[in-house]
C-alpha cells in the first residue's frame, strides 16, 4: 500500500486560513528579471524535474524540493536584507510555515484513517466482491469506472484508483489490452468524480479552503465532471470485449472487527472538520485533529477487546494499535508539500507569481467580457496540470488571488482536476497505475487515447459555462 500514500494527499490536501495566505502575498520584492530572482526560478525548475522524473532516477521527490525551498527562501533573505525588508521576510515565510503545519496535521489524520481501514481489510474485501459477481470485460469496464466516479469524492482519487486496478488487474490476466483501456478509464473517472468533492481532489480543498467558494457550491461541477468522464468512456468502450474473463478466484475476504465503525468514524470526521468550518469559523484541521480524537478513543476499546479474546483463547482478532497506523504514513508525501509550498511562497515573494497572473488573467483576458476574460488562462492552467501536477498549478492560481466571478473559480477547480487525466504522469492515480499495472498500463497506451480524454475535458468546461451561467456574474477572490 505504499503507493497508495505516496500521493494520497491528493484526496485531503489543505492550506492555511485567508490571513495566512493574505501575509504570505503582502511582500513582492519584484525581483523577477535580476540575477537573485532568475537563479531562484531555475532551482525550482530543475527540482521539479527530478519530482517529474521520480520513476526513472528513483530519487524520492520530497529530497529536491526541500533543497529548493531553503536555496529560494536563502535567496529571499539576502535580497529583503539588502532592502531593509528583514522582518517582512520573516512574516512571509512564517505565514508559508503556517500554511505547510495545518496540511501536515490535517494529512496525517486522513493517512492514519486509511492506514486503519487498509489494515481492517476494508479495501481488500471490496476487491474480492468485485472479482466473485462475475462480470463480462465491457461491464467490468463500466462498474469499475462508475464506482471510480462515485467513490473518489469520498475516498479521494487517488485511493480510489488503486482499489479498481486491483480488481482489473485481477479480472484480466492474460488480457493486457483490457487491463490498458480500463485503467484510462479509472483514471479519467477517478479524476473527475474528485473534481465536484470539496474533499475528492488537491484542488477542490484548497479552493475551498481559500473560501472563494462556499461548500456546497462545487457540487455545481457535478454534471461538467460526469461529461469528463462519460464522453472518452463511450469512445472507448468499444474497444473493450465483451467475453468473460475465465478462471476467476472465488475468495472471500472478510474484514476484521471495528471495519465498519471505522468507516464510520471517517465519515464523522470529515463532517466535523467541515462543520468546524462552515459553521464555526474554524480551520478544517482543528475538525481532523477532533476526528483522531474518535480513533484514538474508538482504537483503545477495540485493543483492549482483542486482549479480553485473545486471553479467553480465541486467537483470532489482531490488535489496535493507534500509533502503528501513524508510523506507515508515507511521511516522503508530508515533506514533499513542505517543499512545494515553500518553494511556491519564496517565488511569489520574489515575484514571480504577481507576474504570471498579470499575464494569465489580464493580458490573456484583455478582449473578452469580464465575466469570462479568465476562461483562457483557466483552460490553459489545466491542461499545463497534465504536465508538471495540479498542485503546483492550483497553489499560484491561489496565491495571485486574481478577481474572478464564482464560475471561473468553479472553472479552474475543474480543469485542475481533470486536466491531469490527459496524459498518464498528469496525475497521482496515472502516476500510481503505471506502477501498479506492471507495465499494461503505460505513458503511450493512455497517450494513445489522449484525444477522447481531450473532447471530454472541452465540452465539460463548455457544459459548465452553459449550466452554471449565473455564477459568472459574481466576482470573488
């Protein structure tokens, strides 16, 4: 399960509260065509190559990125000094800080929910139910992807994705083209279904967490992110065979006690962190944090049954221990936001970031009509996901901060999400497939049918301009 957490993140994904952000913005040293400012752009280009290249030189992605950040921020330091701006710096980055404290708590929560779900079997129950009902090539094609779609708001995409590979994996032995094309679909429905959750994808909570866009209003992405998906899987489809896969396994797997109330406490979880927010003003994490107060509670009563069991003689149920499941999280994953998050602030400190939104949503935007001028530069911003990852991408959208009407927030949530399904490396469930699959699955089959994936990614953006028109006449930001 390692790689489910190397990018699990992508599903619970958190910034800092508006002041944060708002420090983090106030100082612009503007010194992106000097000597400090250009070196500083080109550490973080060659340290997001190496994240791009993981596969190939094995050098953990969180290694380079946190170099970077302390070359930028060092270099951020000696221009303020040079200004007299010392203590300006200081508040910057300690705002940045802020920001990568809150992710790293609200992600160790959600890591050790699913560590505990991972170890109670959940997930493997489900692939063995899925394997056992006997599905023919082209239905398992669909299921896997409609569940994808549904389950990924909730589990977020990139666990998602894992669960109905493992079950493709297991239908289709002997079969590497099936395995192929279903996996472009999981990754496309997993992606999208992410794209309407405020907790499916990175860049739903971090727009949520910016609070340019109340709660409920991303499930207006609902509908343009069905069509993201729907359209390449029709095109598809029908290169998909409808024989039955032969030879199955009839295993049974069932999962341990304290699964389900797991399960249950995760859903509180996630309830409490977004009541915390919406109702009491408080950061989603300190809701996280209450919900691993239920699990360390929850895990207490379930280690001391299995001792009360195991006494008695029934060796059968297996201990709870509630810091087991914090010590496997993928703590690479933890680092590597701390450096993207850094490395990010000390660029819009020297800025850069200033510079690429006059260009993206202003020079770009400058004929059309105010309620649609950004739709350009937001249709861009997705598809360059595709390419170096919608973290990055959503994180200086967020930091310009540029003023746009609720629909272009929706807009750029949406082509964040499921701009990464164009290509296989343009998003942590590709990336984790790829792995996964063993070599069926790879960079040229999903480029192979990049251009379905590309009309679906168009008419789900023109979808949403005609469903959700209204919400383009208020600004925000």
């Amino acid at each position: 399960m390692k790689k489910l957490f190397s990018l699990l993140s992508i599903i619970f994904f958190t910034l800092t509260a508006n002041v944060a952000m708002a420090s983090s913005e106030s100082l612009n040293l503007e010194v992106t065509t000097s000597m400090a400012g250009i070196i500083a752009l080109i550490v973080f280009v060659i340290a997001y190559i190496f994240v791009m290249t993981e596969e190939f030189t094995h050098l953990r992605k969180s290694k380079p990125v946190i170099l970077a950040a302390g070359i930028i921020w060092a270099i951020v330091a000696i221009v303020g000094h040079e200004r007299g701006l010392g203590e300006a710096v200081e508040v910057a980055i300690r705002a940045n800080f802020l920001e990568y404290t809150e992710l790293f708590l609200f992600l160790l929560v959600a890591m050790t929910y699913v560590n505990a779900m991972e170890e109670r079997l959940v997930f493997e129950s489900l692939r063995a139910w899925l394997v056992r009902i006997g599905l023919n090539y082209r239905q398992l094609f669909w299921v896997t992807g409609i569940l994808a779609f549904f389950i990924s708001p909730i589990a977020d995409n990139l666990t998602t994705a894992l669960i109905m590979c493992a079950v493709v994996m297991a239908m289709g032995v002997n079969n590497p083209r099936f395995i192929s094309i279903a996996c472009i679909n999981i990754v496309v429905a997993a992606n999208a279904g992410g794209a309407f959750s405020p907790f499916g994808d990175i860049t739903t909570l971090m727009v949520w967490q910016k609070g340019v866009i109340p709660f409920q209003d991303f499930f207006k992405l609902f509908v343009p992110s069905a069509v993201s998906f729907l359209v390449p899987a029709m095109i598809m489809q029908f290169a998909v065979p409808k024989a039955k896969p032969k030879g199955l396994s009839t295993e049974i797997i069932h999962m341990k006690p304290g699964a389900r109330s797991i399960m249950l406490l995760f859903i509180l979880t996630i309830a409490t962190a977004v009541s915390f927010h919406s109702f009491l003003g408080l950061p989603p994490v300190i809701g996280m944090m209450t919900g691993l107060g239920y699990l360390n509670i929850f895990g207490y009563f379930l280690k001391q049954q299995a001792l009360i069991k195991n006494k008695s003689g029934n060796k059968g149920y297996h201990l709870f221990d509630i810091f087991n499941k914090i010590k496997r999280v993928e703590w690479d994953t933890l680092f590597f936001f701390y450096g993207i998050i850094l490395s990010v602030g000390g660029l819009a400190t020297l800025g850069y970031l200033e510079l690429a939104s006059n260009t993206m949503y202003y020079q770009w935007g400058a004929n059309l009509s105010e309620a649609f001028q950004a739709t350009p530069a937001n249709t861009v911003a997705g598809m360059l996901s595709a390419v170096i990852g919608n973290i990055p991408v959503m994180f200086a959208i967020l930091t310009m901060n540029p003023i746009m009407p609720e629909g272009q927030w929706l807009l750029v949530t949406l082509t964040a999400g499921i701009g990464g399904s164009l290509l296989s490396i343009g998003s942590a469930a590709g990336a984790a497939l790829m792995g996964q699959s063993k070599g069926q699955y790879t960079f040229f089959s999903h480029l192979k049918w990049s251009w379905a994936i590309l009309l679906g990614y168009l008419l789900s953006i023109a979808v949403h301009i005609w469903i959700n028109a209204d919400s383009f006449q208020r600004a925000t930001g």
